[in-house]
C-alpha cells in the first residue's frame, strides 16, 4: 500500500475517534441554519411589461414638419428619475413603504435605499433582428417585497408613473418651447421694427447717394469711366468716317460721275432745266438742229458753238468749285441729282447724325463722371453704412424667421403628441408571484446541511490533530524510527467486532435521522410554515 493511501487512512481513523462530537456538531449547526432559513421572510416578486413605439404612422407623414424629439433619450431619463428623488419617495408613500408622517432623514434614505436595490427597469429591444429605433422598445418593471399587495401596488404605480411623466415630459418640454420662441420672437420683432425704421430714415436722408441696382459707388463710377472711354472710341471713328465720306464727296470720281451724267432732255425735244448741264445739252441739240440746216458759216450756227463753248468752260469752273466744296456749284451742276453723289451725301449726313449723338452721349456720361467724382468723399461712407444697416436688417429678419418656423413645428409636434406620436401599450399587466420567489429554501437548506457535515468533519479531524494518537505499528516505527516487536491484540476480538458494529449501526441511525430531518424541513418550507417571532410567542405561550 502507497505511503498516501497509509497515510489517509491513518487521518480518517484518528478522526473517527471523535465522530460522535463532528455528528453532533453537524446536528446543532443544521438545526440552527433550519431554523434560520425558515425565520426569513418570504419575498414575493411583481412584474410588468410595456411596449414603447416611436414610428407611429403620424412619424412618416411628419418628416421634417415637426420638431424631432429624442424619444428615447426621455424614456430612459424617465426611467432614471423613478429610481431617485422625489418620485421613488412618492411611490413609497403610496404604497406603505414610508410612512405617511414625517420619520428621521437617516432612516427614511435608507429605507429607500433598500427599497431602490430591489426594483429592476429594464430594457430590452421588441425584435433581436432590428434596431430599436425601428422596432420599438420593451420595458421590463421587477419588484421584489416582503408583502404581496404593496409588492404589486408599487409596480402598477411605477408603470403608471413611468407613461405619465414620459408623454408628461414631452408636453412639458414643447410647452416650455413655445413659450421660449415666443418671447424670442417677440424680441426680435422689436429689433427687427427697430432695424427697419433706421433703414428707412437713413434712405430718406441720403436719397440718391444709395447703391442702385447697377452697383455701389466704385462699380458706377467705374462703368461711367468705361462708358467715356467707348463713346470716345466711337466718336473718333464717327468723325474718321465722316471726314472720309467729306473726301469721297469732293473726289475725282464724284466729280467725273457728275461730269458725264447725261442731260435729261423734255417731251419737246429740247433739254429740260436751268443748270449748267441741261443748257449744254439743249445747246448740243440746237447746233446739231443747226446743222442740218445750216453749213458752219452761218451766223447761227457760229453762235450756238460760241454758246457751247462758253457753257463747257463754266460746266468746267463749276466741276472746279465741286472739288473744293462750293455749294452753289453743286446746285447749279445738278450734283444733287446724280446716284452716286446722293449716295455719298446720305452716307454723309447719317456720319453726321451718329457724330453729333455720340457728342451727346459723351456730354452725359463726362457729366455723370464729375458728379460721381464729386461725391468720392461722400458716397462710399454712405454705401458702407447702408450696408452696415442691410446686414442688420438680414441678421435680425433671418433669425425672425427662423423663430417663427420653429414655433410653427413645435405647435405641430405638440398636436402630433396629443395625436399620439408615440405608442404605449402594456404587454403584461402588473402580476404578482403566488408564491415567494426568495429565499430558495430547499437550496438553502440542502447548503446548510452539506455545511453542517462538513462542519462536524472538520470538528473531528481538528480534534484529532489536537490530540493525536498512533493509529498502527507502522505509524509509530516511521516516527519513532525504533522497530516495534509486536502488538497487543483485543483481549475479546469478537465482542470488540459487535461494538464496532452496532457503533457504526447507531452513527449511520443518527445521520439517516439528520437527513430525515432535512426532508420534513424541505416539506414544510415548501407548505409554508414559517419561524416568526409571532409564531414563538404563540408557542411559548401555549
């Protein structure tokens, strides 16, 4: 047999000298765990289960109309504030927890403190696959007490608590909302009544010196300068024409054209007009008449070439004049009648006409240039004011409508909340266990009774190390390290044997009665009888 086997059984027959104390121990120590565990109070345990949803059908249709509210964000500050303050307070008073009447500060937070360790809210998503945000959220209430009716008084309180102040907060916040926007609103409606009427006075004494649609001071006088600079242009390109069309008037090529043009003879048969061109031709005419009359000699004949010949050398004089620009040359060579100095001359008097307008638009736009000069110590202070006076007026009108819009959707969001914008609807109404959920008495008792045989071992083996014996030879010749010749035998082995046996009969009677015990204790937990102080001073009185 190994050194540890040996050594094993030696603890365990040093230890069974004392098994009748390590039993009653364990006896004593049951007992009184029993009778503890039956002394405490049962607690009963209420439950109840609300279905919060956020995406009512309203949610979809009130996109971007109302104000967003975070629903969830309220539940759960709901769901703190029942456990703290005030409101656990409340619900302890109405529920017996607390007096009524006033009690000690000290004892009244510690009571609640104990009352806060055994209620339990707690959420949990309505679908494992999706968001809470889409799904919606359950709410769990757990509350233990030592009393059933207050155990169920207190959750059905706390569920109605927990909907009111959550529908509760959301009409109070949009409430206090609209109250703030509209005292805002009413502030800058001033500023902005204000803000108008400095714009107006300010126009009205700077009429004139206001930016236009065209531009501020800068943009105006640059434009004009620019307007200058193109009639300028213009004008220069106006006049080089004109005095172009002047040259081509009085050309060679004018001239020659008028110099050949034929003469216009009447119905008569003679040359129709007064000017030099149409006396040449009825003077033509005539000689030629002459002639066929008349040799060369003739008087007449003479005569009408003498006229011809004087008629050409002024027709001569006269085409002289047209080059330098005579006017009575022109009428008297019937210039005026010929297409193409018509042509020049219309070419030349609308070069005339675009020169004498881009004179004139010149002139306003030179003016309007020194006006604006004028006013360059004026006018860009005035603008920056104007300005100065815009921005106000946009900053104030901006945040007036903006105001105004909010106001709108939290009036919206608040007929939306009465119009159930969010769902509740209770899963499971407050219920209450039959019977207690706490202690776990038959766990409890099985515990203690493996404790207390544990506790009457240790006993024993303790005792055993406290007074230690050789329990064999081989024992005492390892310690002693002297060979032990022999050992003395029981003087009657058998009767010693029927000892032992009825020993360990009666040790294993007492045991069985110990685990009899636990039955009768399991029974009658389970069948509801309980130690109370009560009950004992019932039973002593008995």
């Amino acid at each position: 047999m190994s050194p540890a086997i040996e050594h094993l059984k030696e603890q365990i027959r040093g230890a069974w000298r004392f098994r009748w104390l390590g039993l009653a121990a364990a006896w004593v120590i049951a007992l009184c765990g029993w009778v503890f565990v039956f002394s405490m109070p049962d607690r009963y345990e209420a439950t109840a289960s609300v279905f919060v949803d956020t995406r009512t059908p309203l949610t979809p249709a009130l996109q971007g109309l109302t104000v967003e509210q975070d629903v969830n964000s309220e539940l759960n500050y709901v769901r703190q504030s029942l456990l703290a303050g005030s409101e656990l307070e409340k619900i302890a008073q109405q529920v017996g927890v607390l007096p009524q009447t006033a009690i000690d500060p000290v004892r009244r937070e510690k009571l609640l403190d104990e009352l806060r360790k055994h209620i339990q809210i707690s959420q949990r998503s309505a679908s494992d696959r999706e968001d809470e945000r889409t799904a919606g959220s359950i709410y769990d209430i757990i509350y233990q007490d030592k009393v059933q009716s207050r155990c169920l008084a207190l959750v059905q309180d706390m569920l109605n608590t927990f909907v009111e102040q959550t529908l509760g907060g959301k009409r109070e916040g949009s409430v206090s909302a609209q109250q703030f926007l509209v005292v805002q609103i009413k502030d800058y409606e001033k500023r902005l009544r204000t803000a108008e009427d400095r714009l107006a006075d300010f126009k009205t004494k700077h009429l004139g010196l206001m930016p236009s649609e065209q531009g501020g001071y800068f943009q105006q006088l640059q434009k004009e300068t620019d307007a200058v600079s193109d009639l300028q242009a213009k004008l220069h390109t106006a006049e080089s024409r004109r005095a172009t069309l002047q040259a081509q008037l009085h050309g060679d090529a004018a001239v020659a054209a008028i110099g050949s043009a034929p003469a216009m003879v009447g119905t008569s048969g003679l040359a129709a007009g007064t000017d030099t061109v149409s006396r040449i031709a009825e003077t033509q005419a005539h000689l030629d008449e002459l002639l066929l009359k008349f040799t060369d000699k003739h008087p007449d004949v003479i005569a009408a070439r003498e006229t011809l010949e004087e008629l050409k050398k002024r027709r001569a004089a006269e085409i002289d004049s047209l080059r330098h620009g005579d006017a009575n040359a022109v009428a008297a060579s019937r210039a005026s009648a010929n297409p193409v100095y018509q042509s020049i001359q219309l070419q030349l008097n609308q070069a005339d006409l675009d020169v004498s307008d881009l004179k004139s638009q010149l002139g306003e736009h030179e003016e309007k240039v020194q006006a604006l000069r004028k006013l360059v110590n004026t006018a860009p202070q005035v603008e920056a004011e104007f300005a100065q006076l815009n921005r106000d007026y946009d900053v104030n009108k901006s945040e007036y409508t903006a105001l105004l819009a909010n106001l709108e959707k939290a009036r919206l969001s608040q007929r939306a909340d009465d119009a159930g914008s969010v769902r509740f609807e209770i899963v499971q109404s407050p219920i209450v266990s039959v019977k207690p959920v706490s202690p776990r008495r038959a766990l409890l008792l099985a515990v203690i009774l493996l404790a207390a045989f544990g506790a009457g071992g240790a006993l024993a083996y303790g005792l055993d190390q406290l007074y230690p014996v050789f329990g064999s030879s081989s024992t005492l010749t390892r310690i002693s390290g002297v060979p032990v010749l022999g050992c003395v035998a029981p003087a009657f082995p058998r009767k010693s044997a029927r000892l032992a046996l009825r020993d360990g009969g009666l040790m294993v009677a007492v045991a069985a009665c110990l685990l009899a015990g636990f039955g009768i204790a399991v029974f009658l937990s389970h069948e509801g009888y309980r130690v109370t102080i009560a009950a004992l001073r019932q039973l002593g009185n008995v």
